[in-house]
C-alpha cells in the first residue's frame, strides 16, 4: 500500500485542470490529500472543482471561502508569451502580470489570513527557469516568473516563525498542452523544429514531464521537507547548471 504522505491535508492547485496543475492534484489525491482544482474551466477528470480567475481579486476571495481554511496552496496558474521587449504590446504584457505576478500574489494573500490563524501552511510556487536566468525572446514571461521568485523569498521570511512555509519549483521546458499551444500561435510555420529545439535545450535532450514536477511538488508539500523554506528549486534537466 503506497504511503500517504499528505493524509490530512487540505489543498487548493490553482490552475489545476491540464498540464502541470492536474498532475499535482492527481499527485496530491494519490498521497491521501483533499484537493480542491481550481481553475477557468472544470478539468475532464472527476476532481472537486471551484471555479477561479487569479487574475480577479473577488474570484480568488470567492474560490477560497467554497475551499474552507487549506493547508496547502500551489499555485499553478499561468500564461506564456513571446517576444523581446520591443515586440511586447503593453496590453499583453499587463495580462501576463495579471495572472502569473498578480494571479499568485493574490492567492496567496488570500490563504495567508487562514495559514496564520491555524499556526500553519504550505506555499508551493510553479516559477520557472525564467526566473533564474533569462530565456530568449521571454521578456514578459521572465519578468511574471521573476516576481513570482521575489514574492515566495519574502513570504518565507515574513512568515518563517509562524509555521508557513513557501518555496517555488522552477520548472525547465514541461511538455504540457500550455507549451504545444505556444508553439502553434507563435512558431506554427515549423511546430516539429520548435519541437525539437525545447527537447534538445535542456542537456538531458528532453522536456520534462508533468509528473516530474509533481514528484517534486508531493515532496515540498510533505513534512518531509519541513527544514525547506524560502528555495528556488531548478528542476530543469541541467538547463541552469550550463
């Protein structure tokens, strides 16, 4: 009988009905967790669902009151954009801070009140290799995903001796819908070369997998990593150590 690492632990996975955020949930059921998807649209799976904007501060209020006081948030959501700083459009760059920098500092002002009352809570970040380093022709996505990084650092800090914890995964390229979709809008005169080329820029010579991360995500939500806070974790196939 598989160990179940989470038993008695409330979660909400934002951005939970595809790629990485479903297989956190999933991750999460499988090791005995509550797990609430939060998410636009309800996810083809059987999994509890409330509906969720992070970009809309009375959705986020609105989601969080239907999930009860959590224990753990992972903050999935997010949205990929293209272009050098010249090439962004201010409006598409305000809509990639809404979700990725504003979307997460909002649910996690959201779960704070209830992480302090109980004495406890678990953050967990999806921020990127983006917010490590910068990625070609990312301008706006570099800068979300730096946010994100900043945003975890001082919750972990501010809120260290009061039992919470807050780190951020930061991904490499995840073979997801999210990135196939990014690949048809802003490459679909050569989807297969694309292709090829996020597989072969990370040194293992692949993209990772959604159930890598979510590995990684049991973890950092478990009491086994109870001495881990404030840490950017690269799980990028060797991306970062080039």
């Amino acid at each position: 009988m598989m160990m179940q690492r989470l038993q008695g632990k409330r979660a909400l996975v934002t951005g939970g009905s595809s790629g990485i955020g479903l297989a956190v949930a999933n991750a999460f059921l499988e090791n005995g967790a509550q797990v609430t998807v939060g998410d636009l649209s309800q996810p083809a799976e059987d999994l509890d669902f409330t509906p969720l904007d992070v970009s809309d501060w009375e959705s986020v209020q609105q989601a969080m009151k239907a999930c009860g006081p959590i224990d753990l948030l992972v903050n999935c959501a997010g949205i990929m954009h293209v272009g050098k700083l010249h090439e962004v459009d201010p409006a598409d760059y305000e809509r990639i801070q809404a979700v990725n920098a504003r979307g997460t500092f909002f649910c996690c002002r959201a779960a704070i009140d209830c992480m302090r009352a109980a004495g406890r809570g678990n953050i967990i970040n999806l921020a990127s290799v983006a917010s490590l380093i910068a990625v070609e022709r990312r301008f706006a996505y570099c800068v979300s995903k730096g946010a994100v990084l900043a945003l975890t650092r001082a919750i972990a800090i501010d809120y260290a001796a009061e039992g919470i914890r807050a780190n951020a995964i930061c991904p490499g390229t995840v073979d997801t819908p999210m990135i196939r979709g990014y690949v048809d809008k802003y490459f679909s005169e050569d989807v297969a070369g694309t292709i090829a080329t996020l597989h072969a820029r990370q040194p293992v010579g692949r993209m990772g997998k959604v159930e890598e991360i979510a590995s990684l995500a049991v973890y950092l939500a478990s009491d086994e990593s109870a001495f881990l806070t404030g840490a950017a974790i690269p799980i990028d196939g060797g991306w970062t150590a080039k």
